[in-house]
C-alpha cells in the first residue's frame, strides 16, 4: 500500500504520466550487475560470453560494464560473485557515476558511501590509479562498505567512517570528484525495498532535506576550484532533489549546474538535460533516481596538482618490513606496487601487525576513524609473512608463481569457500586459488594436502 499523501503529490506532479507510473509498480523490477574490469581476466571477451550464457545478461544502456540479468540465474550464489567478478546493483543507481567525468590519477570522494556500489564503480573508472576515499557515518554499514571494496579488489582505496563536517575539517579543497550518494526518504526503491516504504512520512522528507544541506556544504568545502560533484538520491521528493540543489546553489555561489548533458534511455535513445535529471520506473528499466551534476568555479593550475594534506607517519623502510619483502620475491612474479597501481607509486605502513600499501600521495589521516587505509597486504608475524584475502583478491594467476586453477563446474571450488581441504598436487607454500581464471582467496600447500585459507566469516555453507 503507497501512502496516499505520496500518491496524491505524484499526481500532482506527473499529471496525464501519473497512471503510468502507477501501474509500474504491478511490474517486475529489473535487476542488474556491473562487471568489475579491475579483475584480469585473461579472455574479457570470452567471459562476458560465458556470463552472458549464464546469467542471460542484456546492456544497461547507460551504464559502462552495466548488464541487466536475468533473476532465476541467481549471480549472487555463484562463485564468480565471491571472487568480485561483478557487483549486484540497481540499475538506475548506476547512472550517477558515469557523469562525476573520473580520469585516472584524479582524487575522488564517495561521501555516503555504502553499501558500496557507486564506491566501487568509482574504483573501476580509476584503474588502480590515483586516491578514492570511500566515507560512511554509520559503523555497520562502514563495515559492509569496507567488505564490498575489498571483494572487488580495489587497491587505492581508504574506507573511512566519519562525519562529513570532520572531513571537510581535514581536507580542504582537496578533491577532483566528490559524489554525495546522499541518505533520503527512498521513495525510489518502493517497489524493491518495504522498509522505505513503511518509514515514509512527510517529516521524514523533510529530515533528509535539511540533512542534505548539511551534506552538500561540506561537500563544497572539499572540492577543489573546477572540481566535480554528483549529487544523487533514491527519492522522486522535490524537497531532497531539486529543492535541494536550488538552496545549495543560492548558499554557495561559488558552484554551477553543468549544462549540456545526456542520458541515454535506451541504446537508440538519449535525452538532453541541463544540470539535473530524474529517472521513473516508468519511463527507464529501473527504480526511481535522481542525480545533478555541478560544478565549482574556477580551475586548477597545474602546480597545485601536487599539493596534499602531509603525512605525519613515514612510509615503513624496507630493512623494516623483511618479511613481506620476503613473500613478495618468493611467491610474487612482480613487485605488488606494479601490479595494482599501473605506474604510480605506493608506500608501505604498518598498524599494529597488519601491513597496508597506500598510494604515494596519501594523506595524513590521524585522528580520523579509519577501517582501511589502503590494500591490506597481511599480517607480519615473527619471521614469518601470513597475506591476507584482501592481497589475493587484487592479485590474477599470471602475477603469482604458484597459482591453483580450479574450475566453476567442479565440486572443490563449493568445497573451497565452505573452508574445507582438497587434495593437490605442487610446491610446498602459498598458492592463489582460482576460479576459472580469477582469483578467490589463498591456499597453502603442505603434503599434497591443500590448507584452506578462506577467511571464516565469508564462508558458504
């Protein structure tokens, strides 16, 4: 049952559209998944075939990587889903991201970060390269958001938990791309989500309102001169989306709408609009969603491209993290800062025994609740290195010497991420177990006896 002063105000709203939207809601909703390119597939060509068979994939036209599947092939049991092959999202909420104008290299905010879709469709357009802090404010879903970018083996990544007006405290100016996901009153997922419907009201809209002009402004603050910021929600409320950017734009002067844009409905069809869009159930193949795009006045010399919040801690010396330099020349083909970052440079730190790599550039983050500063390589243990699911999740077959080649169809790969052994034949030590070609985690072999090193939280029974 949609509450009738919702009703009445969509109405109002779509008027002669109105039945139409209404009906959308007897539909089925279209489900989708995005392709993660970050995960090196020796045939792309050949997987997305081989997925497309599976999974009776179909483009989402306005989507990179965004493919619509079909809901009884159930992607999210299937192994390739642990192994961060794709990531479950909605279709309409993967628009946002493909206007934020991402390059590689470019430092980029997610400000409400989780669950992780848009953070982690944000790390595929920056190819391993350059700074993607990934925020959210709630523990929980901080937690969830930080589990996500690790599945799909983002390495440049720092998952923070804090508030915005904290951040902005710390980071001046210092974005290229800022996108504000922003918490609102998700009348867009109705027909997918009850919770947002049973906790609709018209106070509530309002609540989200008002956060979100806390939200934009310390977005503001963060984005440096001719930088960009995506706002979006979930909601079709004018109050939170419209109405929102009309008072962010008369507080902050210093920002514009970029006009000019298109969004494409469908492959044939785009639509131009000039600084914001809203998205109906019935007029695209998804939910309901909103974005704006504007941008901050000005521009970037290019002798400013290098400034940074210091660092206060030092990167680790090498005669200090032996161990690890150890692994990396015994079970690596390369050095690990090759394979992940793609010609920038990285750095070592160590809290307490685990050790992080963090792209050179990375700020100074002290006093600031953080769940994971970068790419969590592993554990250092008294002469000894133990990696960590996060390093095999970067990682592909060809980049280590001793790889596990398991295949999709065979009953070990289920046995595996039930955290059982499986006989196998090989060198004694660390092994990366692979699915078809993509990594899932590691294993150590001892006695022709393949150890399972499949973390136990993530296990399938």
């Amino acid at each position: 049952m949609l509450p009738e002063l919702f009703l009445q105000r969509m109405q109002d709203e779509l008027g002669d559209d109105y039945p139409a939207f209404l009906a959308s809601y007897d539909q089925e909703r279209h489900q989708a998944l995005r392709l993660n390119p970050l995960k090196r597939v020796e045939s792309g060509e050949s997987m997305v075939k081989a997925l497309t068979a599976l999974f009776g994939l179909e483009k989402v036209p306005w989507a990179q990587n965004g493919f619509y599947y079909n809901p009884e092939s159930s992607p999210g049991r299937h192994p390739y889903h642990e192994a961060g092959l794709y990531y479950i999202q909605e279709p309409s909420a993967m628009a946002p991201v493909g206007f934020m104008d991402i390059k590689p290299g470019d430092r980029v905010l997610d400000l409400c970060a989780a669950p992780g879709g848009k953070s982690t469709q944000i790390g595929a357009y920056l190819g391993g390269r350059g700074l993607l802090v990934s925020n959210e404010i709630h523990p929980t879903r901080a937690k969830i958001l930080s589990e996500n970018v690790e599945r799909m083996g983002l390495a440049n990544t720092c998952v923070t938990n804090e508030s915005p007006e904290n951040l902005a405290e710390r980071f001046p100016s210092y974005f290229d791309r800022i996108l504000v996901d922003a918490p609102c009153s998700g009348e867009g997922m109705f027909r997918k989500n009850e919770v947002a419907l049973t906790e609709w009201s018209v106070e509530n809209v309002e609540a989200c309102a008002k956060r979100q002009d806390g939200i934009l402004d310390a977005a503001m603050r963060m984005l440096r001169p001719g930088g960009r910021l995506v706002y979006s929600t979930c909601t079709f409320a004018s109050d939170e989306n419209a109405g929102s950017i009309k008072r962010f734009l008369e507080r902050c002067p210093e920002m514009h709408p970029v006009n000019g844009l298109e969004f494409c409905i469908t492959r044939d069809e785009k639509i131009p609009f000039d600084g914001m869009l809203q998205l109906y159930p019935h007029r695209v193949r998804g939910e309901g969603h909103f974005l704006a795009v504007l941008e901050k006045n000005g521009s970037m010399q290019e002798g400013d491209r290098r400034v940074t919040v210091g660092r206060t801690s030092p990167f680790l010396p090498a005669k200090e993290c032996k161990e690890w330099l150890q692994f990396e020349e015994m079970f690596l083909r390369r050095p690990i800062e090759s394979v992940v970052y793609h010609g920038d440079k990285g750095g070592l730190l160590l809290f307490g025994e685990n050790l992080y790599l963090v792209p050179e550039e990375f700020p100074d983050l002290s006093g600031i609740k953080v769940l994971r500063p970068g790419l969590h390589l592993g554990t250092m243990k008294k002469n000894r290195f133990e990696p960590s699911h996060a390093l095999a999740l970067v990682l592909g077959p060809g980049d280590v010497r001793n790889a596990c080649l398991l295949s999709s169809n065979q009953l070990v790969v289920r046995q595996y991420l039930n955290g059982q052994t499986f006989a196998y034949e090989g060198e004694k030590g660390w092994f990366l177990v692979c699915v078809d070609g993509v990594s899932l985690g590691w294993g150590k072999l001892a006695g022709g006896i393949m150890k399972n090193h499949y973390p136990k939280g993530l296990r399938i029974a």
